[in-house]
C-alpha cells in the first residue's frame, strides 16, 4: 500500500515543488547542489489582489511553479519565493502585501550575497510579479558594483504577451496588462484548479484613466474587481500551452547566458 501512495504523491505539485527546492534540503547537501550546478534561482513573488476569483499567492504560486521546471531543464536549484512584493498599484485592495523598493531592494541583495557566498556559479533572480522588475535591475548594479560573488542576472517575461497573442482569445486591457485576466487564469487553472473560484471571474475593461502611464494611479481608483480582461475566458488547456511557452523563453534566456558566459 505504501509503494502506491508513494507513486501518487510523485505526481502530485507539492511533491514536484521539492525536487529541486533548496528549502528542503540540509545545508551539506545544499552546499553540493549549489557548487556542482550550472545557477541558483531567487524568486519573487507577492501577495496581491487577483480580482474575485484568484488567491492572493498567484504570483508566488506560479513563479514557483516555473522555477522548478526551468530548474530541472537547466540544471539548476531555486530557493522558495521571497513572497511579499512592491505592489504600489494595487495595495488599496484589502488584504494585499506592498513592501517598498528600498526593502525589497535591500533584501534581495542580502539574500543574493548569502547564495553568492555558498559558491553558487551564477545567480538568477526571477520574478513573476512584474511591479519587482525595477528593483531586481537596481538589485543586480549594486551586486555588479560591489563585486560579492557570481555574476547576478535577470531572466523575465516582460513583454511575453506579443509571444501568446496565438493562444489567448481575447484582448488585453491598454494593449498589455494580463493581471487576473485570460492569462494569468488560465495558468492557475492549469497549475492550481482548485485555488480558483471561476463563477466568480469578470469582464472588465475599465476606460484607460487620461494620467495613467504619466502618473502614479492606483488602480482601485478605476478598477472595482481588481482583475484586468476577461477573466471569464480562461481555460486549463489554454493554461497548458501558456505555461510551456513561457518556460521555453525562461529556458532560452538560460541558455543563452550559460552559451556566453
């Protein structure tokens, strides 16, 4: 009986999110996957309205999800999501985590500087969360400038959305904003089916505010559900194709520095 229940909790996501998770291991052999591997990920996530129908986790849950997908194609490990974010835009939604740049920024660099001292090769800092993105960039010139350890880099989906116009079926909100909508609903249907409520999903295509992009406009302001599109639209098998698509752009970005360095 024990071998069957073995076999089905290997194919369970809980267990795949521990093959290459650095949070489960001791520190020995932590020493030995990091020194003996090709990079160490730090991820980022938050904790952030995703409208009715999504957990606050979204971000955490599906940056995780990919880490350790990227990390077993690549040979590499990851250590568990730094979860709360700068989320700005979105903290007048109760509930929602924003932390400001500076500590985030701060934090990143001294658990960068901890992964650089155990003799990791190189480190990727990765984020699904885009409201982290400038601070990953002011993350890596410190790490650059002060010469700790493994060359630091970025590996991102910005601008992922002119890759999957093919297997989305309907439009983004202003062209590029996927927060809660199509996109991001089909991921944590495909990922975490029972996380999401989709008798709760929306259609939501507010009016672009006359300042947004010029100034700093919360989107509580102009936004009553919290999700962008039509969140209604999204589907597992969607979720699927969206998921491998973004992996192989992580995974060629990797390869790509990997081939340079």
């Amino acid at each position: 009986m024990w071998k069957i229940c073995w076999r089905w909790m290997k194919n369970t996501p809980a267990y795949k999110l521990m093959a290459r998770n650095l949070f489960y291991t001791n520190w020995d052999d932590a020493k030995n996957r990091i020194q003996n591997c090709e990079g160490v990920i730090l991820t980022l996530g938050s904790v952030e309205e995703h409208g009715f129908h999504l957990p606050m986790g979204t971000d955490t849950i599906i940056a995780e999800a990919m880490a350790e997908d990227i990390s077993q194609r690549q040979d590499l490990y990851y250590y568990p999501c730094v979860t709360f974010g700068q989320v700005w835009s979105a903290r007048d939604y109760e509930g929602t985590v924003s932390i400001s740049p500076a500590c985030l920024e701060e934090y990143c660099i001294q658990a960068a500087k901890s992964i650089q001292r155990a003799g990791a090769k190189r480190l990727f800092i990765f984020s699904f969360h885009n409201g982290n993105h400038k601070v990953i960039t002011e993350v890596l010139r410190i790490l650059k400038d002060e010469g700790s350890g493994a060359q630091a880099y970025h590996i991102s989906l910005g601008g992922i959305e002119k890759k999957v116009q093919d297997i989305l079926t309907t439009p983004l909100w202003n062209g590029k904003v996927w927060h809660a909508g199509e996109l991001e609903t089909s991921l944590m249907l495909y990922l975490r089916p029972e996380l999401v409520h989709m008798e709760k999903a929306t259609c939501e295509f507010p009016e672009v505010p006359k300042a947004y992009g010029m100034s700093a406009v919360p989107w509580k302001s102009f936004l009553k559900s919290g999700a962008f599109g039509d969140a209604s639209s999204a589907s597992a098998e969607k979720g699927q194709r969206l998921y491998e698509r973004m992996c192989e752009e992580l995974c060629g970005q990797i390869a790509e520095i990997k081939e340079a360095d």
